[in-house]
C-alpha cells in the first residue's frame, strides 16, 4: 500500500510527433487531413462538375452496394458462434504479476464502490498490482483514494500537464509497475471475479493474442430509454460483432476498459497516444500494424450507461472526435504490415471505424431528407425499379441493424431489452449532434476529453447467476 508521485520523466509532452503506426504514437497530436481522403473528394466533385447527373447515379449506387455488402456481414455475426471459451486458470501462487490500471478524474464518489468490485476478483494478492491512477489537479478524489488505500491497492498520482486524458494518465502509472500482464477498469466498472484468471487461460492457450476483451455490459441497462438503447448497441456489440471478427482472426477496436493485454508488445509501442480520445481503438491498429492479433473472453464486466441526454451527447461527441483521429492517423499507412495481414486490417478499419464515421454523419440527413432524395433521383432519371432497390437496401439494412440488437440482447441475457430493439433507428437519428459537434472540436479542441460523469443511476448491486458463473444480473437495492 502507499502513494507515488514518480520522479520518472513524463515523456508526453517531450515527444514529437511521432510515425502513426510506430513506437511513441503521438500521431493524433497533428491536425486531421487524409491525402486519401481529400484527393476522392476532390475527383468525385470534379465529377460532380462535369457530369452531374452520372455523379449522382454513382453516389446513390455505391451507397446502395456498400449498405447491402455491410448488412450480410452483419447478418452473418448474428449466425456466428462466438469465439471459444478456454475456461480459467488454475489458481495458484506460480501466476503472474497482474498490473490493474484505474484512472479517476472528479469520481469521489466511485472510490468506495470500485474497491469493493475491484477486491472480489480472483488472483494471488502478493501477485495482484492495483494502481488506483489520480490527478494532482483533482485534490478531492485524490484525497479520498488516499484514506481508502489497502492492499492490494496503491496510489499514482499524475502531475499537472498537458494534454488532460486518460491515455496520458495510463502511460505515466504504466511505468511504475512490473506486471507481466496489464487490463484496464473505469471507476464504476463491476469485473466478473473470474476475468483475470480466463484472460491467463486465454493468453496460455492462444499465445498469438497479445491482449484480450472482456464484454462490457450494463447493470443499469432498464432505467430508462436511453439506457435500453445504449445496452442494445452495446450487446450487438460486444456479444455478437467483436465475436466475429474474432473467429475470423480480424481487428477490432477494443473497449475503453476490461482489455488485457501483455506488458511486452504494450510496451514495445509505447502504450497509449496520449493526444487520442478513443486510445483504445487507436491501440487495437497499432496492434495489428505491428502483426498482432487480439482476442475475447466470456467473463463480463458490468457498467453504467450514460442515463442523461447531455452527458450521452459529450460522450458520443468524444467518442466520433477520437474514431476521426484514429481513421485519420492510420489511413497514413492503411496497409501495414503489409500482406494478407495489412489487407486485413485496412479491410476492418473500414468495417469498424470507417462505416461507423458514414452512417453517423449520413443517416441522419439521408432519412430526413428523403423527399430530397426522392427528388434527386427523378431527377437524375433514375428508373423507379432502381429507385425502388435503393428504397429497399436501406430499409434492409435498417432491419439487420435491429435484428443484431435483438441477438445482442439475447446473448448478453438481457431479454427485456428485445422489445426496445424497434426503437433503434430512432436512437441512431440522435448521432447526428455529436458528430457534428466531433468535428467543429477538431479545428479548437482536437485533445479535449468529455468526462463522463458515473455515480449518476443507481449502485451497481450484482450477483452472480448460481447456473453460470460468466454472467452477473443486477439486483435492485431496496427503498431506504
């Protein structure tokens, strides 16, 4: 037990701005513009300019292919099994060090709560590093993390400095432990006890895996519409999208917590960016730049959903901001490392991130615009049987996108959530904001970090289901 301020050099504002795949990835830091990018745009409005009407055919057709070619990939994950389960490992003192990174900013409130959660997992305490990671600009919470202290729990308390982000805060406490393996926890994060012990069997039995995750689910998922809506897009998710590009052998962006990894190759590219809001998606292609694969395992870890619209909105805000830096930062080299592996990867990057920036920023203009469109179309001569298909591969899309919520739901054993399913595409019109809002902050606030608040729903008061020990369902505490 103890408290460090660590005299080592915080290398974060001593880097420059470094290669965007390669060690000390800085890259987020320098302003968003894709050669790729820019250089398509630019001929599709030369196009636009000489052959309107033929521009707009081939807008509208490759919208129409894409949409579809997306939707079968998807609708093949809900008939997808998902990866194996390879069980836990035994319990014993020859298990190695295990470093536990927590970072808190302005969550006081979490302290008690998170080391109740954090205390019930499973692993050697003489083994078991838990570094509760606090801010010296963040004097309350540091304070109430140093009166709680215990073993196995220590104290990092980062310095002042720029830029204020969790990656920045995970890299200054990741140099001051020795664990062989590394995960990461929020401050309302509620574990499964059992999920260090599955990532070592994991680690063991796959040893091309250089980090794991975990499923995030949500203790708090039926409070409200909101909580449904964001517990659906969760569980299609991480119980049926991660699952498949898993047994496929493909990247995918990890969570921002439950991601474990091994120290070495974390290491060997410098840990996180700390100038990316979405530093973990940014390490999973970094990752797979370097020629490594990722993986999944069952024991979930419980959250709580963003309950309040405006918090939701900064969230999803930070959230599209830091999926721009890192498309950006790796589309500089799409094809790293090269070969079937650098195919691969380019492939996912579009399947993940690139689809994801598309549909925010388009799917909300295109359902309200659809008269608009419907006129375009006339316009443009396009036969009414075309128009008609193009009717249909969205609506198709649309329904694959609800029916991956249903089989999230399912799988994630949250049933009640199957009837709010319908809701979707109500929920992915409110996308729009925060993307527009992503952009404007690239130009004035590129490292700005929305916090978002926890403690806001009820506790997370879980127990563990007596006929599978992966799965934990929330109980409701009693009216005081």
């Amino acid at each position: 037990m103890g408290i460090e301020i660590t005299n080592q050099k915080d290398q974060t504002n001593q880097q420059g701005v470094g290669c965007a795949l390669g060690h000390a990835n800085v890259a987020a830091k320098r302003p968003v513009s894709n050669a790729f990018m820019i250089l398509c745009l630019l001929a599709y409005l030369l196009w636009l300019f000489l052959q309107p009407r033929e521009a707009f055919k081939g807008l509208f057709a490759t919208m129409a292919w894409v949409s579809v070619a997306f939707a079968c990939i998807r609708l093949s994950a809900i008939f997808s099994a998902k990866p194996t389960d390879h069980g836990l490992a035994e319990l014993s003192e020859d298990l190695p060090r295990y470093t536990v990174l927590v970072p808190l900013f302005h969550e006081k409130q979490m302290v008690e709560q998170l080391m109740l959660g954090l205390d019930a997992l499973k692993y050697p305490r003489e083994k078991l590093d838990i570094i509760l990671i606090t801010e010296a600009v963040d004097p309350l919470t540091t304070q109430a993390v140093t009166a709680a202290l215990r073993p196995p729990f220590r104290q990092v308390i980062v310095p002042a400095g720029a830029p204020q982000t969790k990656p920045r805060a995970l890299n200054y406490a990741l140099q001051t432990s020795a664990g062989a393996f590394v995960t990461i926890y929020d401050a309302e994060d509620r574990p499964h006890p059992d999920q260090l012990l599955a990532a070592i069997a994991a680690f063991e039995a796959r040893p091309d895996w250089v980090a794991v995750q975990a499923p995030l689910d949500y203790y708090n998922h039926d409070d409200n519409w909101l909580t449904r809506q964001f517990a659906l897009e969760y569980a299609a998710l991480f119980h049926v999208w991660v699952p498949l590009l898993v047994r496929l052998g493909l990247p995918f962006p990890l969570g921002g917590t439950s991601n474990h990894m091994r120290r070495a190759p974390l290491d060997a590219v410098n840990g996180w960016d700390p100038f990316n809001v979405t530093e973990d998606a940014d390490l999973s292609f970094r990752l797979a730049a370097n020629g490594h694969k990722i993986g999944y395992i069952h024991p979930p870890t419980q959250e709580e959903a963003v309950s309040i619209l405006a918090d939701w909105r900064l969230q999803r805000a930070r959230w599209i901001k830091g999926y721009i830096q890192t498309w950006d930062v790796h589309m500089t080299q799409p094809l790293a490392p090269g070969g079937v592996k650098g195919a691969l990867r380019f492939l996912t990057l579009q399947l993940t991130l690139g689809i994801t920036l598309l549909s925010v920023l388009f799917y909300t203009p295109v359902v309200l615009g659809l008269p608009i469109f419907a006129a375009v179309l006339w316009w443009v001569n396009v036969p009414l049987d075309i128009g008609l298909t193009y009717s249909l591969t969205f609506l198709f899309s649309i329904a694959v996108g609800c029916l991956i919520g249903v089989a999230g739901a399912y799988r994630a054993r949250k049933l009640t959530l199957i009837k709010s399913a319908i809701a979707m595409p109500l929920y992915w019109l409110m996308l729009f904001g925060p993307a527009l809002k992503a952009i404007s902050e690239l130009r004035h606030k590129r490292f700005y970090w929305h916090k978002t608040r926890h403690g806001v729903s009820r506790p997370a008061d879980l127990i563990l289901l007596p006929k599978n020990q992966i799965d934990y369902v929330p109980l409701r505490r009693s009216a005081d």
